[in-house]
C-alpha cells in the first residue's frame, strides 16, 4: 500500500486521462447517433412531403372526377330530353302521314267523280281554275308539314346522337380518372407504409441517443471527479499532507449550490442544435447538483409546475412541451434556466441570454411556459 501511496499524482493523472479518453469516446457515440437521428429525421420529413403531395394531388383528382360525373349527368338528361322531343316529332310525323294517307286514299276512291264535281260545280273557268289550284295547294301544305316535321325530328336525331358522343367521351375521361385516382391510392399506401419504417428509425434512434446522453453524462460526471481528486492530491502534496484514496470523495459534494449552476450556464458549451435538454442537463452535472435526464417536454411535466411569475427564482428551469418552430420542437419542447437579471439562457442555435418576457413570449404559442427546480432540488 505504502508503495502505491509513494505515486499518488501519476496515477491519478492516468485516471483522469483513462476518464477523458472515456467521456470524449461516449460524446463520439452520442455526436454520431445524433447524426443519424438527424438523418433519419429528415428522410422522415421528405417521406412525409412526398405522402402531402400525393394526397394533394389525389384530392384534386377526386375533385375533377365528381365534376365529369356532374357533366356526364347533365349529358344524360339533355339524352334524355332530346329522346322525349325525338319520340313527340315522331308521333306528330305519323299522325300526319295517316291522315295524309286517309285522304289520298279517298281521292283515289273518288277518283274522277271528284274532278268531274270541281269542273260541274265550277260556275266558269276562273272558278275552275281556282277550284283546281285549292285542291294543289291543299296538298302541297300537307307535303310541307309533313317535310318540316321529319326535318325536325332529324335534327334532333343529330343533336341527341351529338350528346351520346359527348357522353362517351366523358364515361371515357371519367375511367381514366379512376385509373389515375386508383394509381395515386396504391402510391399512397406503399409511401404511409415507408413513413412509418421512417418513424419507427426514429424513434429507436431517440432512444439510443436517450441511452448515449446517459452514458456521456456519467462519463463526464466521472472525468470532472477524477479531474477535481487530482485537483485535491495535487492541493495536499503542495502542502505537505499525505494524499489517501478516497480523499476526491469529499471534494464535489453536489450540494446544489446556485452558484455552481449559475457558473455551469457560463462554462457548459453548446450542445448541439434541437439539444436544449442535453445543455440543462449538462449544466445541472456539471454543476455537481445531480443528472436529470429527459426530453424538454418530460421536465416540463416532472418539474416544471408553476407559471406564477412572482413564484420565479434564479436557478430554475423554464420550459413549455411544445413550441413552433420544427417538428421536434412540436413534439419535444424547449426548455431553458432562468438566471435571474430577467434573462433565461438556453440552448438555440447558440448559447443565449434572452430577455425573460421575449422568452414567454415566443415559447408560448402552443402551451403555457412552465417552471420549477431541477430534480425537485432548491438551490441556495
């Protein structure tokens, strides 16, 4: 034991180095899940722009196909009434041609007792003369009406075989319609199936990166220790004490000071953009108060339960479950510390210090902005 006691600064600093090479090997991982994550979540948004564009479209198509359905109706009712009109020529035709016919049967039976009574009853030979030309004139009339009935009935005959045409090209355009329309729903159904095996990457991949966030944390709680035992070995030997194993225990006690987080918002660095969570829990590790993990909307549900802003201290989190901005801060939230002066500071695109109403303001469009203490912890 004395032998080892005799060495204590080199091996400390092996377990610092052994405790970097640790916490840097457990943020390669997490930068590299968060990376796929990134991945995938964009191939989740491309796959989702594609399935609004195909029901887009086929909500167009549907719209098109019940408006050649309204035109092939009103095609088969003006079929319809053309047919009536059709059918009505040509009963007038054939009444007019059985009384045309009625009549000539009778002249031909009179014969020429009926020439021989307009010449015998014809009181001179203008009489006869007129009496002649009423009889041509009665029966050319007869031939006229009958010719402008049948010219009638064929016009409408060509009007009605017009509208069937027109119909058909419409039953036409409505089948292709329904090919199209049939087509767009299978495509549909093959994208919604490819965005669901995207969701589901996804979420595995939030949870590997929940799992990878934990990891780094504990590593980095554990390189900070090693960090501060070496600190305190190295204190002791310049002052003359004995180093013993286990002296670092007592060096990061977790107190929860509110200066040691206040400090950790100033030195944490970024974590990453959508990472708001992992900086506030960084902060609190690095701050020796304690790794809370989650999501911003699992702390917004665990601590997060005052909007009371009388009730608001510094060293509190301030978080809301949902927000605009993208679709993870829709469905995750954003979560920042309150650091007293009327600032929040939080994770963005960068380290902020935001003015506290500004905050509220743009975070609350969805749900009501939220706080409380981390892990249920007063800070003093």
């Amino acid at each position: 034991m004395a032998a080892i006691l005799h060495h204590p600064i080199p091996a400390l600093a092996d377990d610092v180095t052994d405790a970097t090479n640790a916490a840097n090997n457990a943020a390669g991982k997490l930068a590299d899940t968060q990376k796929q994550l990134a991945d995938a979540q964009a191939q989740y948004n491309d796959i989702q722009n594609q399935l609004n564009q195909i029901q887009s479209d086929y909500e167009d198509m549907a719209r098109q196909q019940s408006q050649t359905l309204d035109q092939i109706e009103d095609v088969q009712r003006q079929i319809d009434a053309t047919q009536e009109a059709v059918d009505q020529k040509q009963a007038e035709l054939d009444e007019k041609r059985g009384i045309l016919s009625k009549r000539m049967s009778s002249d031909y039976k009179a014969g020429k007792d009926n020439f021989l009574s307009v010449i015998l009853n014809s009181e001179s030979f203008e009489d006869l003369f007129q009496n002649v030309y009423y009889m041509d004139k009665i029966s050319a009339q007869d031939s006229q009406i009958i010719a402008e009935t049948k010219a009638a009935k064929e016009a409408l005959d060509q009007q009605r075989a017009h509208l069937i045409e027109e119909k058909s090209q419409l039953d036409e355009l409505n089948s292709q319609q329904l090919d199209q329309m049939n087509q767009m729903s299978a495509k549909r159904d093959e994208v919604s199936q490819l965005l669901g095996q995207a969701n589901s990457s996804v979420q595995d991949l939030l949870k590997q990166q929940d799992s990878d966030l934990m990891a780094y944390n504990q590593a980095e709680e554990a390189r900070l220790k090693a960090e501060a035992q070496a600190q305190a070995q190295a204190q002791a030997r310049s002052q003359g004490g004995t180093p013993v194993a286990g002296a670092a225990a007592n060096v990061v006690t977790g107190s929860g000071s509110l200066a040691d987080v206040l400090n950790s918002c100033n030195s944490t660095p970024f974590a990453g953009v959508g990472y708001c969570a992992t900086w506030v829990t960084n902060v609190f590790v690095n701050a020796g108060v304690g790794r809370y993990g989650g999501n911003a909307n699992d702390m917004y549900a665990r601590w997060c339960g005052s909007s009371n802003r009388g009730g608001l201290q510094p060293g509190m989190i301030i978080a809301v479950s949902s927000c605009d901005g993208d679709a993870a801060g829709r469905i995750y939230g954003h979560v920042g510390i309150y650091v007293g002066n009327n600032t929040v500071m939080d994770n963005y695109n960068t380290i902020r210090h935001v003015n506290l109403d500004d905050w509220i303001n743009a975070m609350s469009h969805i749900v009501t902005p939220r706080w409380g203490w981390m892990g249920g912890v007063a800070l003093s």
